[in-house]
C-alpha cells in the first residue's frame, strides 16, 4: 500500500474501490500522521505524514492505495497524541460497556468500513405527528434486565426481538436515547445515559451484539419501518459543538440510517437553523420541553389554580413547535415512582442526593415509598390509569416512557444517569406480576387511534369549522359551556366535536378533586346521546352503556370519565303505546 493524493472531502475515511481517502481538521502549527492497524495487532503496521503544507485550511487529506479496507484499522497522530477520527463511522475496542479503555496504547480505533447494505426498498414512514404514538427507550436498559426474556440483552438486537410487544402495545415511534459511541467511563462513575461529548457519526459498539454496530443499528431501523415503527434518536450534542458538524451528523443518520427523527437540544444548536436545512425538512424534529409535563403533575396530584394551564395543554398542537407530550422522561421519576414519593432517593448516585430535579410534581399518596395498604395501593394505581389519560385525550404526539405500561419503577431515584443495573434497567417482570396496566394502555392507545377528534391533524381553534353547530373544542363545569377557573378548582369538562361523519365526539370531564363533583353534559346535538366508554375505575368498557341521565354525571373523586357521543334509536313500548329512547 502507498500514500497518494487524497481529497478534503468528506472527512473521515472513505473506502473506496481501490484506495481508501482520509481527512481531518488539525489546527494550523500542529504535526498531524495517519496510523494503520492489522487487525488483531497492538501496534501501527504503518504510518502516514499529512503535513500542512498538503492540505487546506486546517484540513489534512491524503488517500492510502492497495489497501485491504476490512484487514485495517486507523487512527490519527497529532502532535504525537493518539486520536481517535472525529468523524469515524465505527469504533473497535469498546465492546464491553463500561470496561475503561487507553487509547494511548491503541486500544481503541477506527474501522474501516464499506457503506454497502441492503436496505431491500426500506424508506422513511413519514407518519403524520398526529398518528404518532412515541415510545422513549435505552437501547440497552430496555432488554438488559434479566426478566426481559430478550436472547440478545441490552442490544439493537434485542430491541428487535420486543418489535411484537410494542406492536400488540401500539405504539409506532420509538425515540431512543444516544446510541452514539460515548465514553461511558468518565469520573469514576459510568455514564449510563450518554450524554456528554461523543464520536456521533458511529453507533456504539457496545450495544452490538455482534461485530458490526453499524449493521446491526441498520437491522433494528428497518425491522421497525417494516412493523410501521418509526425510529428516532436522541442527539443531544455537547455545548460548544458546530453547527456545521450537527446539520452533518443529523444528514448522515438520516440518509445512512434512514432515521425518521431526532431530539435535539435546542440551546445547544439554533433551532431556526435546523429548521432551515433542506435536507431536514423531510423528517422529524424534535425538542424537549416541560411545559406538559409539568401541568399534568400538577393537576394529577390536585393542586389548586391549574385549569387555564390545562385547557391550554389538552388543546396545543405540540407538531406545531416540534414538541412532544410526556408526563415522565428519563429526567425525572418513573410514572410509577410519581405516585409513590414525594421525595428523590438519589443516594447510590455518590452525591450525597444533591443531584437531580429537587421538586418533581410528585405525590407518594399517603405513604412514602413501596407500601402494603390496599388503599394506598390502589390509589396509586388509579393515579397511574388517571396520568394516562390525561396523556392520550390530549391534542399533539403522546409519548410512553418504557416500562410505564407496567409500573416500573427505579426505587425513588429520579436521576439514573450512572446507574447502569437493575435500577436503571426495565423489570419486566412487573409485567408478569400484573398485566392489567398494559391491557388498559393498550385498549386506551386504540381507543385513542378509533377517535380521531382527539388527534387531530390541525390545531383546535376553539370555532366551528365543520358547520356541525358546535366548536371543535369547548369547556365546561357544574354548568354547560361554563367553566369555574377560579384558584379552588380542580375539575374540568372538555367536548371535542367530531373530525369527521365517520367519528364520534367526545365528552371528558377530569375531577382532579379529593370529593366528587357533578358535571353538566352538553347536547351532543338532536337524535343524538351520550354513552359511557372509559372511566378510571373500569378502564376502556367493551360495550359503551347510556347512562340514564343524559344531561348531568357525577364523578368520583380523583377520576376521569370518558362519554362519546352516539345515534339514539327510537323505540316503542308496546306496553303503553309510547316511545323510549
């Protein structure tokens, strides 16, 4: 093999047919040489000169012929410092997670590799933010637990292997944490999360269960597109970070991966600017925002003066800004450990419990912790059925945080960043231990799906658009199409008019309240009535029922009722002669 002429463009190492093309930024002064490996070997087998003079700028380029690209590893030399490519593709000695590597000894290195794959006519969903329901997951604490029955444990495989779970769930996005290649191994403690600066061109080795990372990366997305699962990936990129390099890696994972979507951070990089881009705008982005989250959890555990913050949630179109709706996230409790500690128990964390959110929105009901009280316990768990619907009855793109569906919890810790075991991995055998969540989520996500006024594909205006005599979407209280917002109250009714002739529309009246409270029902318009189809006690009722009050329903205290609006048949008493609805 020989040194030839290389090109600046692109940067990283390109395999080509018959050569291979390396370029790198380098700071002007700086000595820079390109180091090739056999694989296998512990030491360089060659290294290549890329003075400044032969390049551009602050670019060194050159190309290496007659090389075997897959009996080759490289890194570069500056300045006689070992680095690794900050544009490399895949990375070779950091299979074992967690397991400290030097590099200054070439234990870690770049591969070389062909960008071939068949992708067998594999392309982006493109599904409507409307129709999305998101799922957030770890690659590798989804399945790592050993009570995930997954045969490849904390993989892109074994993400794979739960496609038939998320399916029978209903859920068709799922939005993964970083699954760049990251040093986990940073103070002392392990970075489980992977935030933080990264090599974002190359997926992590670690979370393969085979030799290639990036095959395997390839083989999850197209598994997903193949169910109508749409992939996103979390990037959140490190302060300080280029712009040009973030709208280079976020085109790389779109066009190589065929990635449906990111979250990004929008302090970190402009967001009007990844707007911009044009190659951007044929996918998804997104952006973390609290705003739902938080006035959720305040209404779920019954704080006073929240309804104008409600109404406003339930009816905001979160694809209008790129924004998400979620009531728990990676950030913060579980849904489960919500409802069940006031407090974080950040203590295994080393930090004295100092780290993570102090006030969460949270309320353990009655008893901090695991508890054996029956009421207890049941209330929790019909906060849990509450969350849930306050998620799925809301405008915009709902997202599940994993193991949600089945009580997971992390034991009071609401900062699991280091914490790569049990307590940051899904126990699935809470799912085994009770199912019953899981139907309730699942028949709610389908209930969702069948009504599309509480998805809607345009964002509610409060008009009537449709000429059907009512708004798209109206409030109401102990009287109809008024509501009480004064600071004391805690209960509100919600009418979405139908989207269409083949939908129905529905009434939900939320009492947040500790006592029951009466709530008027507005028409649902003439030859039409009411029937009762969720509630938080009985979940989603197989056969609606009609209620025999037709203009008022009382609700139970801290619950949520579902009535959908339905044809009235007349019928006939032969017995008196008169008819009867």
């Amino acid at each position: 093999m020989k040194k030839t002429t290389g090109r600046p463009q692109p940067f990283g190492a390109a395999v080509e047919k018959d050569r291979v093309n390396f370029s790198v930024q380098v700071p002007s002064g700086r000595s820079c040489g390109l180091l090739l490996y056999r694989k296998g070997k512990e030491i360089p087998a060659a290294r290549f000169d890329m003075p400044e003079e032969e390049g551009i700028g602050e670019v060194r380029f050159l190309a290496v012929e007659g090389i075997e690209a897959d009996k080759y590893e490289y890194n570069f030399e500056i300045d006689g410092k070992v680095c690794v490519d900050p544009y490399v593709r895949e990375i070779t000695g950091k299979k074992v997670f967690g397991l400290q590597r030097d590099l200054s000894v070439h234990q870690i290195r770049g591969k070389l590799i062909s960008p071939e794959y068949d992708w067998e006519d594999d392309r982006r969903l493109h599904l409507r933010w409307d129709e999305v329901t998101a799922y957030s997951l770890h690659v590798r604490g989804f399945t790592k637990h050993s009570s995930s029955k997954a045969r490849h444990k904390g993989t892109y495989l074994g993400v794979i292997e739960k496609i038939p779970y998320l399916k029978e769930l209903g859920i068709n996005q799922i939005q993964c944490m970083p699954v760049y290649e990251f040093e986990e191994c940073q103070k002392g403690k392990i970075n489980y999360w992977g935030y933080g600066p990264a090599y974002y061109f190359a997926p992590k080795e670690a979370y393969a269960a085979g030799s290639s990372a990036v095959r395997e990366l390839k083989d999850m997305v197209r598994a997903c597109h193949r169910e109508g699962i749409e992939v996103v990936l979390e990037m959140p990129f490190a302060e300080g970070i280029p712009v040009q390099t973030v709208l280079e890696c976020l085109r790389f994972y779109m066009l190589e991966y065929h990635i449906d979507g990111f979250v990004v951070n929008p302090y970190t990089v402009p967001w009007e600017i990844l707007q911009g881009d044009p190659f951007l705008k044929d996918i998804k982005l997104i952006r973390k925002d609290d705003a739902f989250q938080n006035i959720m959890r305040r209404f779920l555990k019954g704080d006073e003066n929240m309804i104008r913050d409600v109404s406003w949630a339930l009816r905001h179109h979160s694809a209008a800004d790129g924004k998400c709706n979620y009531i728990t996230a990676q950030t913060g409790f579980t849904l489960w450990d919500l409802v069940s500690y006031d407090c974080k128990h950040n203590e295994e964390n080393g930090e004295n419990n100092t780290d993570g959110p102090d006030y969460n929105y949270s309320w353990n009901c009655g008893v901090e912790g695991p508890s054996r009280k029956r009421a207890v316990t049941a209330l929790r768990k019909a906060q849990v059925r509450n969350a849930f619907f306050l998620l799925f009855t809301a405008q915009g793109t709902p997202c599940i945080l994993a193991g949600d569906e089945f009580y997971n919890s992390q034991k009071g810790n609401n900062n699991v960043y280091c914490q790569d075991n049990e307590t940051g991995w899904v126990d699935w055998s809470r799912l085994k231990t009770d199912d019953t969540l899981f139907t309730f989520v699942k028949e709610l996500i389908a209930f969702r799906r069948k009504h599309p006024c509480l998805h809607r594909e345009e964002e509610l205006r409060g008009m009537d658009r449709t000429a059907c005599g009512v708004p798209d979407v109206s409030y109401h209280g102990e009287s109809a199409w008024q509501v009480k917002d004064e600071v004391s109250s805690r209960q509100l009714g919600v009418l979405y008019s139908a989207a269409g002739p083949e939908d129905q529309e529905c009434f939900i009246a939320y009492n947040m309240h500790w006592i029951p409270h009466a709530f008027a029902l507005p028409s649902p318009g003439k030859g039409r009535g009411w029937k009762l189809a969720a509630d938080t006690r009985d979940g989603i009722l197989e056969s609606p029922v009609s209620p025999e009050d037709q203009k008022s329903i009382e609700l139970r205290e801290r619950s949520i009722t579902i009535l959908t609006g339905t044809e009235m048949q007349e019928k006939t008493d032969k017995g008196k002669g008169r008819k009867r609805t």
